[in-house]
C-alpha cells in the first residue's frame, strides 16, 4: 500500500451514508501573513460542508471569506469567483441534495482530479492519487489517445478511466448521476474591443504587472524569480527589482554539459538588475535519479522539476516563487512559415491539385545541405505543408498532434472535442482558438508541472502572465501588433537569424533590460539527451519492454491505440535510440509514463476506509 500521497488534498466522500474521508489536507486552518490569508480548512453550515485550500490576496477578514463561501451558487457565479484576488480549490458537499461540487480558481495553478463511482467520490490534487484511493483503477482510452498523439491530455480528460480534471475558471459537479463540467471563465475572449495601438498595448501591460507585482510582494517571503535569461523571466526580474529592491533573488537551472544554454545570459540579468543569483547546476550522475522520481513518484515531472523543488525544500526559506509560463495570446507562435501555412488552409488553397503540385517543392528545404539554419529550414517546410483541413494542419503544426495510421472513432472523437475552426475564418480568431486549444493540452500541463516544481511547504508559485487581469489585457492586443516581427543584427540576436518576435514584451523591456539580452534567440536546451543512453538501458527499456507488452495486450480491442503504442515501442526498442534525438528521449519518457500508470492501475494497493491515513469529516 502506498504509504503516502504525493498532493496536497485528498478526500473520499460517500452519497450512501453523507460521510466524508478527509485523507490529507484542510487541517492547518488559516493563517495571516502580511496582506495575505492562507487557508487550509473545512467548515459546516447546515448540511453544507466547505473545504477550502489556497491563499487570498486582498481579503482582510477570514470571517468575510466564509460569507463569500456561503454566497457560492446563490449569485452570479462568474462574478463571485472574482470577488477575490486569490488562488484556491474548493469543494463543496450538500449533504441533503447528495451533491458535491470542486470548484477551481481562475489562475488555475491548483487543480482537482474527479472520479466518482457507486456512489463514491474521490478528489484529489494529484493524478496518480487517484489510483492509490479508487477501488478499481484503469487506462481511459481517449486519455492514452490524446497522451500520446498531443503529448498531453485533453482538459477535462484524463488518463485515468472516469476521472476528470478542473479546468481554470471551472467546475465539476457530482451526483449520483456522475460528472458534469460547468465552466464560468474563458481565458481567451474571441470577441473584443483591441486596443488602437503597440503603445496602448505596451502602457496596459505595464499598469496590470505593477499593480500585479505589488500585490504579490509579501514582507516575509522572499521573492524569487526562476530566471533563464529569456524575454518572460526578463519582465518579472525588471517589476520585483522596483517594487521590493534589494529584497529580490534569482533562481537558474543548468544541466551539466548544457550551462551555455542559458547560465551565462542568467548572470548578465542578474549583475544587471543588482540581485542575488543562485545557480542550479544538476550534474550528469544526478539526472537518471531525478529522472526515476519524476517518472514514479510524480504526475510526469521532469527531472529539472523534481531538482528545483528539492532545492527549494533544501533552503528551507520562506518564498514567493514566481515562474514565466504563459499563454501566448501576447506572443503568437506564428512566424512567416506559419502565416504561410494558415493563410493556405484558411482560403481553402490546399484544396487545389495545381497548389499541392507547385507545393511540394517547400520539401527541398529539408534537404538543405549546409548545417547552419538546417534545423530551422526543415522546422519551417513543416509548418508550410499542406494537410487535408485547417483543423488538421492547426493541430499537427502548432500542438504537434501526432496520429496512427489507423483512423478511428478516437481521432473523430479528437476532432470533435476540439475548438472548432473552418475556413474562411479570420486570422486573429483561428489565432485565438488556437490558443484556447493549447489552454487546453500543453499550458495546462506545464502548469502543473510547475506547481509540482514550486510549490512546496516553504514556497507559493506566481504565475503572473496567466492571472485573469493580465489575460484580459492580452485579449485585446491586435494579432497584427502581438505577431509583429523584430528585425535586428545577428550580434543582437546572437544568432544567424535576424528575426525575432514577442515584439510587446520586447517594447516593454527597452531600457529596462541589458541590450545584449533584449534581443537574442533563446536556446531550449533538454535535458534528458545528455544522459539518454544510461537513461534508456537502465530506466525506459525494462519498462516499455515489460509493462509495455502488457499493456499492448489489454488493447487488443482499441486499434488505434494498439497501433499507436506497438509502432512507437517497436521502434524505440528495434534501434537502441540516437542519444542526440529529442523526439525519441520525448517519446521514451513518455511512453515509459504511461507504461507505469498501467502497472500501478494493476497493482493498486487501495487506502481502505477507516485507514490510518484517513479521518472523517461529519
């Protein structure tokens, strides 16, 4: 049985006879901390039970943040969840009408995870809880599906079989009739007033990050900025250098063999900005035990996430941990290629057999024969191929969706579930249900990831560029001003390539920024590739080998999932893996994951009720 549960909430409620296993969490009580209020309690009114986990920011009274409890469900609840500046989950227990409701916040940092039943609710902060507190755990296909072909599950889904997630701004309410998602939020807003101009744009940024900033600024904890050097990390250093001066440090990971990806630019912000820099430097030896930790131990950390987080336990100092994870509604992923590609989807021109012809030529840029810019040119001829609809070419393009060869109700299922986008439509709104999508799968993830990472029992993660007033200010930025390019020398880009975006942030920072900083290419460094091969022989091949194989055979009924997981094991097991290839590491540890959560859907070892581990809640 596992011992202990890796989230920081944990309960089992049951309709039949109204009790409520509280297995961890909603025990400290509340706590005041310089213009903050944490909050880690229950509390009854009538046959009403409230579970409340997060901190409050602007409320002054504990007293007044349980009237705003009470009120959930009798007004507008758009407009309730907004009545605080705050990050918390919530669920709620009507005992009489034997419903039960989570409710996450708008940031959407701290999620649940949801499976009800035969009448039993199970909520938990951690995927892999649910399969130590279900009495039946299994794969859910569509899960698996969109796992493997998006490189992350589809929000409300999961991988694990009737069990969903909260989504920001969002709710799941359970009766014993089963789940039903409501949502009061939209983080991306397809209709809005933009503003006229970069200036006005650039001056909105700037007003909602100082007052962001301010707010955020606690006497007792020390802000501390994770720093890569890069345009995101740049605006948090720039606004926590002048509104806690002399207060502020930096954080920068580096991977043994990588530190000339970002370490160096790292140390020029912070002499710049005058603040104290650490340096996290994870050795070689180090990485397949972080590796194994984030794999086992975690909902699919990675290895820099499980170092950082054992740094910041290590310290034991009290931390606001502010991270630059962001949506990307300011800065659009859409370079010349890109607009090459959605402007022959959306008028329709992949359609004509003359175009695909003339088309095909883009594929000579794979073959470019020089080894400076190859990678770049091959990346551009992908985003510039033509696919049978827009929907498609959004999808493999932008959120990298990968399918079988085997079509099947799953990819119609994808289809369907996913934003709707026909042709025709302008470039701005495709851009902003792109974006929706990508809320969805990989920004929904990474902020997980990042919880895991940076909040711990000494440390409050900030996630600055997803709080709802700063979202809202990047509605209105025009596509035409977020996507406009930077065209600069290679010594100021410090790259071959004279183009560079995130023109908004970029405008922000002039003169608040080193020059030699403002406008370089970032580097994206992995650090699995460095130790791969040891990595592989000794952690990913016992399992896709072993787990793998029974995996394959509980699927002999969903073709599209067997073809799928077969195809990829086949290959990474037939060629003993190129060390250097980021795909295949990606694809590795990714399929070693869910060869895992398999096993341990197998072997679950359920905590009972009346557990040590468990108290009831009346």
């Amino acid at each position: 049985m596992q011992n202990e549960l890796s989230g920081d909430l944990a309960l089992r409620i049951h309709f039949e006879t109204a009790s409520v296993e509280v297995i961890k969490g909603f025990d400290k009580g509340i706590k005041k901390e310089n213009g903050r209020t944490h909050f880690d309690m229950q509390q009854s009114v009538g046959d009403t039970t409230y579970f409340l986990q997060g901190t409050f920011y602007d409320a002054e009274k504990p007293a007044a943040v349980r009237r705003w409890l009470s009120r959930f469900g009798r007004s507008e609840t758009s407009s309730w969840i907004r009545e605080y500046d705050s990050i918390f989950t919530l669920v709620i227990f009507d005992r009489a009408e034997k419903r039960v409701t989570c409710v996450s916040d708008l940031v959407g940092v701290n999620r649940m995870f949801v499976h009800e039943s035969e009448g039993v609710v199970v909520i938990t902060s951690q995927l892999q809880d649910q399969v130590a507190l279900q009495y039946n755990p299994t794969l859910d296909p569509f899960g698996i599906y969109t796992y493997l072909t998006l490189l992350f599950p589809l929000d409300p889904h999961t991988l694990i079989g009737e069990t969903k997630v909260t989504r920001p701004g969002g709710s799941i309410a359970v009766t014993d009739e089963g789940l039903q998602q409501n949502h009061f939020y939209e983080r991306v807003e397809t209709e809005v007033e933009n503003y006229s101009s970069a200036e006005e744009s650039v001056q909105a940024i700037d007003t909602v990050l100082r007052q962001y900033f301010e707010r955020r600024v606690s006497g007792s904890r020390i802000p501390l900025v994770m720093l890569s050097g890069g345009i995101d990390s740049l605006v948090m250093l720039r606004y926590l250098a002048e509104v806690a001066p002399a207060r502020v440090e930096a954080l920068t990971f580096a991977v043994e063999g990588q530190e000339n990806a970002e370490l160096e630019e790292a140390r020029i912000a912070a002499r710049y900005y005058g603040v104290p820099h650490h340096e996290l430097v994870i050795s070689r030896e180090d990485i397949p035990d972080l590796v194994k930790q984030g794999l086992f131990e975690t909902d699919h950390a990675g290895p820099t996430s499980v170092a950082i987080r054992n740094w910041l336990e290590a310290d034991g100092r009290s931390f606001d941990v502010f991270r630059g994870e962001d949506a990307r509604l300011h800065t659009p992923p859409v370079d010349w290629a890109a607009k090459v590609g959605l402007v022959a989807h959306a008028n329709g021109l992949h359609k004509s057999s003359m175009v695909r012809v003339l088309w095909k030529s883009i594929d000579l840029l794979e073959y470019w024969p020089f080894r400076t810019g190859k990678h770049y040119l091959a990346d551009q001829a992908e985003k510039m191929k033509l696919r049978s609809n827009l929907q498609q070419y959004l999808l493999e393009t932008f959120v990298r969706y990968s399918p079988p060869n085997v079509d099947g109700p799953l990819q119609e299922r994808l289809y369907e579930e996913t934003e709707h986008i026909t042709e025709g439509e302008d470039i701005e709104q495709v851009f902003r249900k792109l974006v929706a999508l990508t809320c969805r799968v990989q920004h929904s993830e990474n902020r997980h990831w990042a919880r895991y990472a940076s909040q711990t029992s000494n440390a409050q993660l900030c996630l600055p560029f997803f709080h709802p007033q700063l979202m809202e200010v990047f509605n209105r930025i025009p596509f035409s001003v977020a996507a406009r390019p930077l065209f600069k020398s290679p010594r100021k880009t410090r790259s071959w390539n004279p183009i560079v975006y995130k023109y908004v942030l970029r405008e922000l920072l002039e003169g608040h920024a080193p020059e030699e900083l403002l406008y370089r290419h970032k580097a994206a460094p992995s650090p699995e590739i460095v130790v791969f091969d040891s990595i592989w022989e000794n952690l990913y091949k016992p399992v896709i080998r072993d787990s793998g194989k029974e995996l394959l055979d509980a699927l002999h009924g969903h073709p599209e999932l067997y073809q799928l997981i077969s195809s990829q094991r086949e290959c990474l097991l037939r060629q003993d893996n190129d060390s250097g290839d980021k795909m295949i590491a990606r694809s590795a540890h990714y399929l070693a994951y869910l060869c895992n959560m398999y096993r341990r859907c197998r072997q679950s070892d359920v905590i009972s009720p009346g557990s040590e581990q468990a108290r009831e809640s009346k």
